[in-house]
C-alpha cells in the first residue's frame, strides 16, 4: 500500500503545481519524501521541539515517522506579483524585499522568514488546499502541518523558500492524524 500512497503524493504535486497563481507566476516549490527521508524530518521536527519547548513538534513528529510519504510545499523568498498592492504592509514590493532581506539576518531562528508577498501566501494555501483535495479524493488520510514544514525549512529540503507546509499522507483502518494527544 505505501506505493500506492507515494503515487497520490505524486499526483498531490501534480494538483499543487497546476492549482491557480496569481497572475500566473509561480512560485511554489514541492518535494516528496518517502521512506528514510521521514524519520529524518522527524528527527528534526523533535529537535526543534525540545529545543524551543514546542510539545506539538513532538506530537507532529511521531504522526510523521507512521506516516507512508510527506508532500512538501513551500514559496520562493523574495518572489512578489509586483502589483505594489501593499497587502504585506509595505508600500511597494521592492520595501518589501529589502524588508525580508533585513529579516533574515535579524532573525535568523524564526520558524518562517517574512514579510511575504500576500498574493504569493495566497497562492501557497491554493496549493495546499488542493494537494489535500487529492489525497482526499483517493482515500489517503492526510493533514496540513506547520511543524513537519518548519523542520523542512530547517533542514534545507525546498531550496529558497523561507515559508513552508508539510501533509503527511497514511493509508490505514483509522487515521493517525485525528484523536492525537495534545
């Protein structure tokens, strides 16, 4: 079954890449993880955990290592549609760019960096939405994850994104991802 499981993770990246951008520029990076590459994210969702006192790194990350496969979604730093809109609070999209840059170094240990272009955040939760629209229509039990993308980020798994999600995905008799623990 978990072959069956990593396909729909494929076809989950498939969706998330052809789900609608805004004005058609993408930005989203996607991986798939399988097998070993799951406990390695686990490994780190724990560490991350224990280092900042985040309990629900440590539930998250025992939801991972059962998992079948991971869908990894996240967006490019510095990517805006450049329409100067203001939605992230600046003025224009260039503000907003030295903005991130100045960010970063400031902050280096936030879990995302931002600010982000709000049309991009937008196009990231398309993605997501449609990546578990997948995965709901061949029957494989998922749930969108704040922590596992942290640990992905920290783990330089998407190359230049400095926000990301995780959807673990499990074929099994009850799903793993509900009923948990606080």
């Amino acid at each position: 079954m978990i072959k069956a499981v990593e396909m729909v993770a494929e076809l989950m990246a498939l969706s998330a890449r052809t789900a609608p951008k805004g004005r058609g520029q993408d930005s989203i990076v996607i991986r798939v993880l399988a097998d070993g590459e799951l406990q390695e994210l686990a490994k780190e969702m724990r560490r991350l955990g224990e280092a900042r006192g985040i309990k629900f790194f440590l539930r998250d990350a025992g939801n991972v290592e059962r998992s079948d496969a991971c869908l990894l979604i996240g967006s490019k730093s510095g990517d805006s549609v450049g329409l100067d809109c203001g939605g992230c609070g600046f003025a224009t999209c260039k503000e907003m760019r030295e903005a991130q840059n100045d960010f970063k170094s400031k902050e280096p240990n936030k879990p995302f960096s931002g600010p982000n272009c709000i049309i991009k955040m937008t196009d990231l939760g398309i993605a997501l939405g449609s990546a578990a629209k997948t995965a709901s229509l061949h029957n494989v039990d998922n749930r969108i994850m704040f922590s596992a993308g942290v640990a992905a980020l920290s783990l330089n798994l998407l190359e230049g994104c400095l926000v990301a999600y995780a959807l673990p995905l499990k074929a099994s008799g009850k799903s793993i991802y509900f009923d948990r623990p606080a």
